[in-house]
C-alpha cells in the first residue's frame, strides 16, 4: 500500500466519524497528522515502501551499469590482464581486487570452485591496489610476472591471494615470488616496464568509470556485483540470472 492509499483510508475513516469534515476543509497540519497516526498504527506500510524503494534503486542500477559495460567494454575485456578459464566462452567474468583485500581472499576460494565446476566462463583478473603501498607493490610485482613468466603467473597469484594478513612490504613479495617458482631477477627487469603503468591507470580510470570504489567487484556479463558473494551457492546464482538475462535484484 502506497502512501496515496493510505492517505486515502484515513480520510475515508474521519469522513465515517465526522461527517461535517470534508477533505476540502482539511489543513495541511491536519493532514500530516492523519497521516502520521495512520502510519504508526500501520508500521509494515514503511517497510513495504522500503522494500518497493531499493527494488527501484537496483533495478535502475542494474539497467545503469548495463550501460556503463557496453561504453566501456574494450578496456574491460582487452587490456592484457592475465586470464584463466576458457578463452571461447560464452560468458566473461571481471574481478577488480587488491591482493590486501580480506573480502577479495575470503571470495578466492569460491571462485576457485566456480571455475572448476564451470568451464563456459572466461575470467579476468584486473589488479585495482587501493589499500596500502604493499598492494601496489604486489601488483606491479605480478603484472611483471605476467609479462616476462606467464608460466609462473598462476602460482605467484595464489601465493598472493592466499597469504594471510597483509602483506608487509616488497621483501615479503619477493619471498613469495621465490615460494612459487620466480626469477626475481626477470621481475626487476621488468617491474618498471612502461605497460604496468598503463595497465594499472586504465584499471583505476575504468574502476571510477563504473562506480567501482571497493574491492573486490566483479562485472558478471552486463551485470556488476560490487562486494564479495555470500557463498557459492548466491554466485552461481548471480551467474544464472544474468545467464537468463535477468537484471540482478
């Protein structure tokens, strides 16, 4: 029941009891007064309201940011990130993360799952460090791994990503980078290469450019889920909808 409506019944009712009222008559204190004693009688009317609002607000989010991934697809889908999954797949997942993020850790394992399980997706992952200095550190260090031992890729990122607590600085990188098989002499050569830095301001730009503020965010498809997935059951959930061409709710 809308607000319009309920004003409508507690009219209707004074009308039954007064009949000399007529709402022609009434002030504006007197309706404001009405309506408030309707509403505190009648509480689950805020709450429908509520519910009908941010129904509203996602729907036009999600038609939004359908929108915004259309503008922006070229840096999302062809930008160098390192990839996993099946190249030819029908359905492509983004994850902008930052190796210091504790929701981006708690979400991995359940990607993990999702892609073992699932292999019509494509997935993406798009360094995004905003935490500390040891984040961006982390990701210039694995952007060079991509470039010059893509090989070795896949096991420095899970070294990364699994690594409890924050990471302390680049010592704490390297060690890691050693721990899964790098030269980190070929990381030093090229740490500094020109296309890190691009790569790393064209992740940042399209981040603003999509109202991505947070790690982690992934872009399912048309649809963008900003914040980590419950668990796997609601991710492979989110992935049904937009596979249904459903607008996420």
């Amino acid at each position: 029941m809308t607000i319009k409506n309920a004003l409508f019944c507690a009219l209707a009712g004074v009308t039954l009891l007064a009949a000399p009222v007529h709402a022609s008559e009434l002030t504006k204190s007197d309706v404001e007064q009405i309506v408030r004693d309707y509403l505190v009688k009648n509480p689950e009317i805020l709450v429908e309201m509520s519910n009908a609002l941010r129904a509203k607000q996602e729907s036009q989010q999600a038609e939004s940011d359908k929108a915004l991934i259309k503008a922006h697809s070229k840096q999302l889908y062809a930008n160098n990130d390192p990839e996993m999954g099946n190249p030819k797949a029908s359905l492509t997942v983004v994850e902008f993360f930052d190796y210091n993020c504790g929701y981006c850790k708690r979400a991995h394992p359940l990607v993990k799952q999702l892609m073992a399980e699932d292999k019509d997706i494509r997935y993406i992952y798009k360094q995004f460090p905003i935490l500390s200095e040891s984040s961006y550190l982390a990701a210039r260090a694995a952007l060079a791994v991509q470039l010059g031992q893509p090989d070795k890729y896949p096991a420095f990122h899970e070294k990364l990503y699994t690594h409890q607590g924050p990471l302390a600085d680049d010592a704490q990188v390297k060690q890691l980078a050693l721990a899964a098989g790098v030269d980190w002499s070929k990381v030093e050569a090229k740490i500094k290469d020109g296309s890190i830095d691009q790569n790393l301001g064209t992740n940042r730009a399209l981040a603003e450019a999509l109202g991505i503020s947070g790690t982690p965010a992934f872009i399912i498809g048309d649809q963008i889920l900003r914040g980590a997935p419950r668990d796997l059951a609601s991710l492979k959930g989110f992935i049904k909808d937009v596979r249904a061409g459903k607008s996420i709710q």
